[in-house]
C-alpha cells in the first residue's frame, strides 16, 4: 500500500469524509536541500547507504543548475574544500543562500575565496558556519515572493528558520485553508515560524496573533510584517506552552507588554507543530476555540491529536510535498 492510500486507510476509521489530494511533481520542487561534503562530491543517506553526487534534480533548478559550478569553485580550492562537511541551500526562486560548514575555524583566507566564489557564480549568498562561528559573505535572508489568489508578499527567511520546502504546494496549501474559513474574525497561530501562513492569511482575518519559540523567526516575521505594511498583525515570542499560559492569564509576560489581549475576538485556531505534534496543553487550549486548523507534517501525530482534541473533520487536505518518500504533509480543518 503507497502512502497516500496507508494514511486515507487509517483516516476512514475517524471520519468519512475524503481527503483533497495535492500532488508534486518529482523533480525540481525542494526550496531547501541539505547535502554532506565527501570525495570533492556532495552527498546523501538513501536506504542507509550514502551516495555522491554533482547535482540533484530534486532541488529547485536554480540550485540544480549551481550546484555542480559551485562544487567545481570549491574543489579548486584547498582553502574552501579543507575541512567542509555540510552545504545546505534555500532559493527563494531567484537567489540561493548556501551555507558551507565546516570542522576548522574560518580566517580572512577563507573569507576572500568564499567572496571570490560568490562574485563569480551571481545570485548567489555564501554563509560560513563552523563551531561558534558564522560568517556573512552575502546578505543573510532570502526575500520569498508569494503569489497567492491577486496578492503579493515579500516573506524573509533564512538557514536559521522553518520554511515551507515546496513551493509548488505553498500557494495550494494557503488556498486550501482560505476557501474554508467560514466567519472568520480574529485568528491564534501558534508555531507561526517567519509568517509563511501568517502574512497570506492576514487578509482573511480582522487581527492575528501569532507566536512562535525560534527568535530568529519571530525577528524575520516582525520585518516581514513591516516590508508588507501589515497593521492587523501581532506577534511574540512565546512557545506553545507560554502562549496558553498567557491566553490563561496564568502569568504576565514581558513579551506581550506592549500586546492588549483582551482585544481579540478568536474565531481560529491554527496550529503547525514540529513533528511530534501538540503538547497537552496546546490540546487544552485549542478546545477554547470554535474552529481549528491542524498543518501537520506527521500523519501518526495528527491522528493522534485528533482524537485528543476532540474535533470532527469538515474538510481535510493531502500534500505530497516530498514526492517518492514517505513524508506526507495534512491539512484539517476541525470544528
Ligand atoms: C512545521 S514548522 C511551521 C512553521 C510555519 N508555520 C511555516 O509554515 O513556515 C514548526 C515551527 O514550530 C516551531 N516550534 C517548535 N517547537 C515549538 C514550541 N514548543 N513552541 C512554539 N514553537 C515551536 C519551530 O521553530 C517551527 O518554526
């Protein structure tokens, strides 16, 4: 049984309705793809066993196209080739940043050969990473355009954060949970990263309050906010415990000092926990909640959760985001 049909098997025993399947296609669809470094190749873990590569057709052909001129720079090079382990790349469709890690300390030396590499190639943003190190040649966020239905948003990101891999599916998954919100008033995201739904869905809501634990996120998204001239978006810092604390008025928060709570009127819940799902007291206080919207990368925990919520499923969503392996991507929304 494939996955699609393994996890549509498991979902009928919670509800009748079907699912919404959204398909990628195989090849070029990572905006993001981290690579190991080994024999002047790059290299990854398929079925335990490590394979070596120039390129790779799965990331977005913007990185597929620089991957082998890149590698090429760096093999010229003892200086940049010394030592280096891992190379992560993000595009946001026009620029890639790639992130060289490495196990020695990186001195002026490296510092010209990485700028001369990155003047050559165009387009390009080096990092160089290694312990307690990080050094910017380029500009460190990537600006992501999204389209979705007439609008346009400039979305900042960077190899510190969350970012929706696909981007194929982004713009689907976003009009996925528009054309299903009914009375929508005010929303409550919780695990918001750098906005990737909160600048698009802000449109459909009178305010947001959305939150988020990484800090480098919630900096990325509060600049966002303002490259978008946004006014209905509020955001903190807060883990998804601290967040239903604060809802709780258990405890005061500095960090949501200059935030008038008592202002909002929730209509929404929307939820995009890490793979292990939602904490108890995530699940507590999302029963507040009228309507809930559940993103999730990890099938075995939505189910899970879905039961602890205690939710019924009005519409629910598929995405293959990540076509010829065992990932799927859910979308629910919970009344
Ligand atoms: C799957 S990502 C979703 C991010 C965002 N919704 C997006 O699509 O770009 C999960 C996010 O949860 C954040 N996170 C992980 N554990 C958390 C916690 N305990 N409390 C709050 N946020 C958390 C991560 O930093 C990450 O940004």
């Amino acid at each position: 049984m494939n996955k699609l049909s393994k996890f549509c098997h498991e979902l009928s025993n919670h509800t009748d309705i079907k699912p919404e399947i959204y398909l990628s296609p195989a090849t070029g669809y990572r905006a993001r793809a981290e690579f190991g470094f080994g024999n002047n190749l790059y290299t990854m873990i398929d079925d335990n066993q490590k394979i070596y590569m120039e390129k790779s057709s799965i990331p977005h052909p913007i990185i597929e196209r620089l991957m082998p001129n890149l590698l090429a720079k760096i093999n010229h090079s003892e200086l940049m080739q010394g030592k280096l382990f891992q190379i992560n790349f993000r595009t946001s469709g026009t620029k890639v940043l790639a992130t060289l890690i490495y196990h020695k300390p990186l001195q002026e030396d490296w510092i010209l050969a990485a700028k001369d590499i990155q003047d050559s190639l165009g387009n390009l943003s080096i990092i160089g990473r290694s312990k307690k190190q990080k050094i910017l040649i380029g500009e460190e966020d990537l600006e992501v355009i999204c389209n979705y239905a007439n609008s346009s948003f400039k979305i900042l990101q960077n190899d510190l954060v969350f970012f929706q891999p696909n981007f194929y599916l982004y713009s689907l998954m976003i009009s996925f949970i528009t054309k299903q919100l009914e009375n929508p008033r005010d929303l409550l995201e919780l695990y918001c990263g750098c906005g990737g739904f909160t600048l698009p869905l802000a449109s459909k809501f009178n305010k947001v309050f959305a939150t988020e634990n990484n800090r480098h996120s919630i900096r990325l998204l509060k600049e966002s906010i303002k490259l978008n001239n946004l006014y209905n978006i509020e955001s903190a810092r807060l883990s998804d415990n601290e967040t239903a604390s604060a809802l709780a008025n258990e405890r005061p928060f500095r960090r949501l000092k200059n935030i008038n709570m008592q202002s909002y009127e929730f209509s929404h819940i929307l939820v995009d926990p890490p793979r292990a799902g939602l904490s108890d007291e995530t699940i507590a206080l999302s029963k507040q909640f009228k309507n809930m919207i559940y993103i999730s990368c990890n099938p075995e925990t939505f189910l899970r959760d879905l039961v602890a919520v205690e939710r019924k499923i009005e519409s629910i969503g598929i995405f293959d985001q990540f076509a010829n392996t065992q990932h799927i991507e859910v979308i629910a929304l919970l009344k």
